[in-house]
C-alpha cells in the first residue's frame, strides 16, 4: 500500500512539474555555447534564450526601456541568441 502512495504522490508530481513548465518563463541559457551573429548592424550580443518568445519578450522590453532601436532574435544551435544595434 505505500509503494501505490509513493508511486501516486510521484505520478502527481510529475504531471504539475510537466505542466507548469511550459507556462514558465524563458530562461537565459548559459554562456558557455558559441553564438550565431545577427546581420543588418546588430553586433551586441546581449543573452541566449530557450525559446523564441522568451528572446523576442526581452527585445522587445529593451526597446520600451530605451536600451536599444533594433533586436533581432537569431536561431542559434540549441538556442535563440538576442542581437541588438547597441
């Protein structure tokens, strides 16, 4: 009987771990991977993202804040790099 507890409690567990994951924010990958570069005069190089919404969330937010004019999201190998004009 508490191996079926266990087994439950794990299976529960697992399913709000998978489940909240996708609803989780973008997370900068480390720095350790070799980056692809943008074109079009964008050459500051300014963090690695999982996804693609999480790179295009952070440019846009630099834009609001006044960082940058421009980003561009650039697909990298396991990762989107975010590329901005300054």
């Amino acid at each position: 009987m508490r191996a079926r507890t266990a087994f439950a409690a794990f299976v529960t567990i697992t399913v709000t771990a998978l489940g909240t994951a996708s609803a989780a924010p973008a997370l900068a990958a480390p720095d350790d991977v070799v980056a692809v570069r943008a074109g079009d005069g964008l050459d500051v190089h300014r963090g690695k993202y999982v996804t693609l919404g999480g790179c295009q969330t952070a440019g846009q937010q630099g834009i609001e804040r006044g960082h940058w004019d421009r980003y561009q999201c650039a697909e990298g190998t396991f990762f989107w790099n975010l590329w901005t004009n300054r």
